[in-house]
C-alpha cells in the first residue's frame, strides 16, 4: 500500500527524503521540543510518494522533461513561458480518489470534528539544506477552510515546484528537477492576522555574531516582513545573559509597520489585503518584553536541538493570545565562511547623500543605478548593475543574479531582499523609503555597507580600499592588545577581530548619535525657554513616560551592544568626556553650558560630575552603567573617570558615582582613572590607592607636559607624542603603577605607526595598549616584535 500522508507526531530530521526539509523540521520540533515548552501548531504532511505517484497516474513526468529541456540554459529568455507550461500541466491533473480521501481524513483527525483554517506549505524534499536554503522558492496558502479548498491548495503546493524562480534557482544550485518533489505540510492555522509575526535568526546576520538572537515582528500576517513591504520592529537579544535569566534584551528598534496583512472577508479563503495600520500601533511593539524574551528562549532550544545557527519563523495568534514557532531552519550564510579571514572596506571620499537605510554586508560597491518597477523589466538589468526598486519578493530571485547590489525603498534586515544578498554576497541597502525617488536611473552611483549597520548611498563614483585581513599565523604578545570603540554599530563585525577586549568605549558617539539630548535638558525639561528645542525633545522622548527615562535607556543600549559583542572579556567604558562647546551642541544643551575661552582646559572631566550644573546629569550615565552591569548582567563592563585634575576630586567622583548605585568592588565593578594630566603622574602612587587602574590618554599628557593645544593648527609641529618630555611622563607613570600593582593601559595611535614607540612601551612594562580598529593588526605586529627583541636581550 502507498503511503501518502504522514502526521507530524510521526516525522522527524530522518524523513527529509520523505516530506522535505520543511515539513521534517516540523515534525522533529514537535515530536522533540513541544516537551521542552515550545509551542509548535500540530499538522501532517503529504509524502513524496503521493506526489510521484500523481506524476505517474496522470502521466506528467515525461511531458514535464520535454517542457524543461526546450529552457533556454543561456540566458534564461523563456522561462516565463517554460515556468508557465509547466504549472498548467500540473493544475491540470486529477488526484486520485485514494489520495484525496488520504487528505481529508487527515484533515478530520486534525480538526477532532469541527473543520479549522489550516495553513498550507510547500516543502520540496531537498529544501532547508545547510547548503541550500530555498527560501521563498515554493508556494504557501494560508487560512484554508473545508475539503474543496484543502484539496485545490495542496494541488497549487505540487505546481508551485515549477515556479520561475524555484526553475532558475535549482539551475543555479545544480539539482537536477527530476530529482526533486514537493511535501505539502497541512498545519493548524495560528491566527496572526489578527496578532503579529516574524522571524528570527540564532545570531546576527550581518556578521556571523553567534551570541546574538534576531527577533524582527510586524502587525498581520509575516508575509510583509519576508517581502520587505513594511520596516519591521527588530530585537537583539544577547544569548549568555539570556541563559543567566537577566534582562537580555541589548536593542529595540522600533519599525514604521505602515501596513498590515489580513485575510480578506471575501468568499475566497486564501486572499489577502493589505490595510493601514492605525498610527496607535505604528508606535508601538509588536511583542511585549516577556514575549521577546520567551521568544528568544524557544530560538535558543531550537538552536541547541539542531546544534547549528538557526533562522526561524514565528506568530502570535490574536484570538488566543499564544506564540508559536511556525517553521526553523539552518541559516545557510554564515555557515560556510572561513572565519580567520575578514574583508575590510574603507571609503576614501564622500559626495553628497542620496539617501540611507539598513545596511545588509559590509561592502562598498561603485556601478550603474537601474531604477525597476517589477521582475518584467528584467530585460533591462545588465550584469554587474545596482537594482533600485520598491521592495524584493521571491519572483526577483532569478534576475538578482544579475545584479552587483540591491536598493529597496520598503524592508527589514530579515526581509527576503537581505536574506537574497547576504546568499549571492553582494552588498544591499533596504528600507531607504526614498530610494525609487532620488536615484536616477543610469547613473552612477557608490554604496557602502562599511560604516555599521546604516547603508549609505553617495552620488557619483567614490574611490574606495578593499583590504583582506588574515588572521591565521597571526601571532598575539603578552600584552594585551584592546580596541578603542565609539560605534555600538561595527561592534559585532569587530570583535571577530584578534583582541582582548576593549580598553576605552568612547560614549560621546552613542551620546551624539543615538540620545542626541543633553542631559540637563531632560532632567529640567520644563525649563527650557527654546520652544523649537521643546518640541525636538518631545518628539524623540514621545514613547517614554519619564523623559530621563530616553537618556538611560538609548545610552544602555549603545553600551551594552558594544558589551555584548566582547562579552566575557573586559571593556573600559569612560564617562562623558565632551568640552564645554561640544556638550552645547547637543539638543537643548546651549541653556544648560558656560561659555569658555578655553574648554579644553576648563570645565570637562571629573570636575562636572560633582558641580551643581551637572552632578543630575552624570547620574543619568551612572544609571545606565548600571542598567547594563546589573540588570542586562554585563559585569565585563568597568568604568574609566576622564580628567580626574585631583585625588580629592577622584574620592568625590567615587562617591557621588556610589550615590547612584555605582558601589567600588561591588559585583566586581572597578574603577579606573584615565592618566592625561601631569598631576596624575605625579601623585601616581596616591591615585592608585583610589582607582583600580590607569590608562594613559598620550594626546592630553603630551598637550599638558608641552603646553600645547592639540586642537591649534599653528602649534601642531610642536604637538609630538615622541617628544622626551612626554615619553619621560609615560615612563613614570608605568613605573609607579607597576611599582603599586595597579594595571595601566595605554591608548593611542604611536605604538601602530612607530615600532620603536611599542618597543618603548613594552620595555617600561605596560600591560595593555588599545588601538583604533584599523590601526590594530600593525600594533598587534609591532607589540610581538618589541616583545621578542625585549626577550632576546634578557638573554
């Protein structure tokens, strides 16, 4: 007797031949991780033997090769018309009396009666392979109700084998089409029409990070998130704290979800509208904490199941409130690439910014713009070309082969777009909403995906570098080697990176980039007498109750992705560090500053986080110190005081940081002091009996031992790093901190550019130097050498 219909409670990874990767999947999450707490709605599959067995009785198979072997291999020029011939021979079959009845008996056990709306996917038997993913490729019908449409839907699944796209993508992988057949999984229907739905990978995939998990949800049906119709919501959600049962939720990113997908009210089952989101749910997310978080842990299971990096689908039905897993599979990007080597891309120049958008890679490519409504103007594309167009759904992937980068007005990092580029490795910006307006087709134009998570696209041809970076007979010295970092967004691409942590987070930038606010403008927001001013904060600060609140969270948030990225290893976050002038240009901060004749020398540094004017402000920082150390559960994160002119000043600051909640040695939180002031040198010995530990800031010592502006144009001959006098400073410095058992790092450029200045350093005993990124490998280089030569004369 054949066998064409298998229960989900019956199938697992071993059926792959069987009923495809899809539906084996299903069947092993529901018969292995249900009892784990996952909620994974219940189905069956169709088998392989039915639908070759349909082939057979209605004697398709040899019909279907004389249709495939008239495909024009070259360019592809008739596969519309190959594709089309094809599906009609297959719509136009007959099922079998047995195999229908196989299906609606089925159908019955599942529904324990009633008949439900069920949903309806295809799933070819060598679909989901790590090596191939076929995302997007086969036909899926959802909400089908009753034997009638059941049964025509199951028919639509075995002719959507021969859509184009899923006959140009099996060319492209080699798979022969005889060899192939289609499962179709028949599932219990999650209403997330009326809820919300997403997917999600087990790392970030972008750059491989695999301590990350990538939640993104829209309004309705997910069918918008996969075609990039609307700017999903996106949460990043960091796997060890998470297992520690902590707040692990490092990033929430609020998308526009102008659309949601329901199901219509008309007679036909499986059609479905797109309608306005109301503005209400616009600004709000479409999971709550606890959800993202339980989420997440369902993601982590699955993960641990499959023991590879996993990209899963998911819904929340919004008649039982209920989350479910609707389909996982292995994520086929990352899996593959040799991990000792890294491509770094650089851009030499700028013009003027056509627009922006989510930056999918981490390339810079130059090339001709070609502006499309549609696949039918594919004709159009010539190799190597940049397509610039609304959105990408699954009928683009046979021309996108074509293409040397995608731009897309509508889309998320999780949309079908960015999973297509990331496979085909060329660079992509989605969600640019002005993409089709600004660019004009046929002319030349530059993106770069290279400067974090933001894409960028220039007017005009920029020059760029592209420099390979081997790190496989790279050799690391005693001393530590750390990186200076300041964009929470390259944090996960670099710390892939040869490093030991990160010797200096510059806040600044997230403070400048992503809260924009000044402090003392949300603490005393009724305050302010600039109207323009008031209405920019309400407007950034609309969806928190407290505007302090913003500052807290959106600085939390930048610091801890930068945590998150180095965890477990150290990293020296130093506290705002602006001058007079520069904290003025924050929103709202000109009321809040004096005016100074000289800022680099007046009111920055320790001195502001006890005064009057700012002790409520670095209360702020301090609360987001301890949001990520305490209750994301960061306690790599320690703290480095900048400008500290006195040791009364460093115990003030140590105190007043213990005020709020900052408490020397508690959970392990050290305290550091940058060494940039020749007092600090001086009184070394009694700053470390305050301080855990020392980093050399060698701009500010050099420009305060030699008296020089570092920011003068006229004095900038005099301003040298290499200079005794400043080198005789550092050399104390390290001394009576080796002398007290205090750790010092340094940070700055000299040891990268000059050899024999990490040869000074190694010789005077320093035990870490931190470097910016692309000065890192020629410092790790120099400081291995200096070691070596330190070694041979010892000898």
């Amino acid at each position: 007797m054949k066998l064409f219909i298998k229960k989900f409670s019956e199938i697992g990874l071993k059926d792959l031949a069987i009923v495809g990767g899809k539906n084996a999947s299903l069947g092993e999450m529901y018969t292995k991780l249900v009892g784990k707490g996952v909620h994974i709605p219940n189905g069956f599959a169709t088998t392989s033997e039915a639908f070759y067995s349909f082939l057979e009785e209605n004697k398709l198979q040899n019909k279907l090769n004389a249709i495939l072997n008239e495909l024009n291999k070259k360019d592809y020029s008739n596969l519309n018309t190959v594709g089309l011939k094809a599906r009609e021979l297959i719509l136009n079959g007959v099922f079998s009396k047995e195999f229908s009845n196989s299906i609606i008996e089925a159908y019955k056990i599942l529904c324990s009666g009633d008949y439900f709306e069920v949903a309806v996917r295809s799933s070819a038997t060598v679909e989901d392979l790590p090596e191939a993913s076929f995302a997007g490729q086969h036909e899926t019908f959802l909400n089908v109700l009753g034997e009638t449409d059941l049964l025509k839907a199951v028919k639509n699944c075995f002719a959507s084998l021969y859509t184009n796209r899923a006959i140009k993508y099996r060319e492209d992988k080699g798979f022969k089409h005889i060899n192939i057949a289609i499962s179709v999984g028949i599932q219990k229907m999650v209403r997330s029409d009326k809820g919300c739905s997403g997917v999600g990978f087990t790392l970030e995939p972008e750059s491989g990070f695999e301590n990350i998990i990538l939640l993104s949800g829209v309004w309705g049906l997910g069918e918008n998130i996969v075609q990039g119709i609307v700017n999903p919501d996106e949460f990043y959600v960091f796997k060890p704290t998470l297992k520690q049962g902590k707040d692990a939720i490092i990033q929430k990113k609020l998308g526009s979800k102008e659309k949601t997908m329901i199901y219509s009210e008309s007679n036909k089952p499986i059609a479905t509208l797109n309608v306005e989101t109301p503005l209400s749910k616009q600004i709000q997310y479409v999971l709550t904490d606890v959800e993202i978080h339980k989420l997440a842990k369902w993601a982590l299971v699955i993960e641990e199941h499959y023991n590879k990096a996993m990209d899963i689908e998911w819904a929340k039905d919004g008649i039982t409130n209920k989350l479910y897993i609707t389909q996982a599979r292995p994520e086929t990007v990352h899996q593959t690439k040799k991990k000792n080597i890294l491509y770094e891309y650089e851009l030499l120049e700028k013009s003027e910014i056509l627009c922006t958008g989510n930056a999918v890679g981490s390339k810079i490519i130059v090339g001709i713009a070609r502006v499309l409504e549609s696949p039918k103007e594919a004709y159009k594309l010539k190799k190597g070309e940049i397509v610039v167009t609304d959105t990408i759904t699954p009928d683009w992937d046979p021309i996108l082969k074509q293409c040397g980068g995608i731009i897309t007005n509508k889309g998320g990092r999780t949309s079908h777009a960015s999973i297509v580029a990331r496979e085909l490795g060329v660079p992509a910006i989605v969600g640019c909403n002005i993409a089709t307006k600004v660019i004009v087709n046929g002319h030349i134009i530059t993106i770069s995906c290279a400067q974090g998570k933001t894409g960028f696209v220039y007017k005009g041809k920029l020059s760029f570098e592209k420099k390979q970076l081997d790190f496989t007979n790279l050799k690391m010295p005693k001393t530590e080697m750390k990186l200076i970092l300041a964009d929470p967004e390259k944090a996960f691409r670099l710390s892939s990176y040869p490093n030991n942590g990160v010797g200096l987070l510059r806040m600044e930038f997230i403070i400048t980039h992503t809260v924009k606010i000044h402090p003392m403008a949300l603490i005393k927001f009724n305050e302010i007498k600039d109207t323009v001013v008031k209405s920019e904060i309400r407007k950034l600060t609309a969806f928190y109750l407290n505007k302090e609140d913003y500052f807290v969270d959106q600085l939390a948030q930048g610091i801890s992705l930068i945590t998150a990225a180095f965890y477990p290893k150290e990293v020296i976050v130093r506290t705002s560090d602006f001058k007079t002038n520069e904290y003025a240009n924050l929103i709202g901060g000109k009321q809040f500053e004096p005016q100074e004749e000289n800022p680099m020398l007046g009111f920055r540094g320790a001195s502001r986080y006890y005064h009057e004017l700012y002790k409520e402000g670095f209360g702020l920082e301090c609360k987001a110190i301890k949001k990520v150390r305490e209750t994301m559960g960061f306690t790599n994160l320690k703290v480095m005081i900048p400008f500290c002119r006195t040791v009364e000043e460093g115990k003030k600051v140590i105190q007043i940081m213990a005020k709020n909640g900052l408490i020397q040695g508690e959970n392990g939180l050290e305290i550091y002091t940058m060494v940039e002031i020749p007092s600090n040198v001086i009184l070394a010995e009694d700053f470390a009996e305050i301080f855990d530990g020392f980093s050399i800031g060698s701009n500010d010592l050099t420009q305060l031992t030699l008296g020089v502006d570092r920011d003068s144009q006229l004095m900038a001959n005099l301003f040298d790093e290499n200079d005794k006098a400043a080198k005789k400073m550092i050399a104390m410095a390290i001394e009576k901190a080796n002398n007290t058992g205090t750790k010092i790092g340094f940070c700055g450029q000299a040891p990268s550019d000059f050899p024999e200045y990490a040869k000074f350093l190694v010789e005077k005993g320093i035990d870490s130097i931190s470097f910016n990124p692309d000065a890192l490998l020629k410092g790790i280089e120099n400081t291995y050498k200096a070691e070596k030569q330190k070694l041979a004369m010892q000898h």
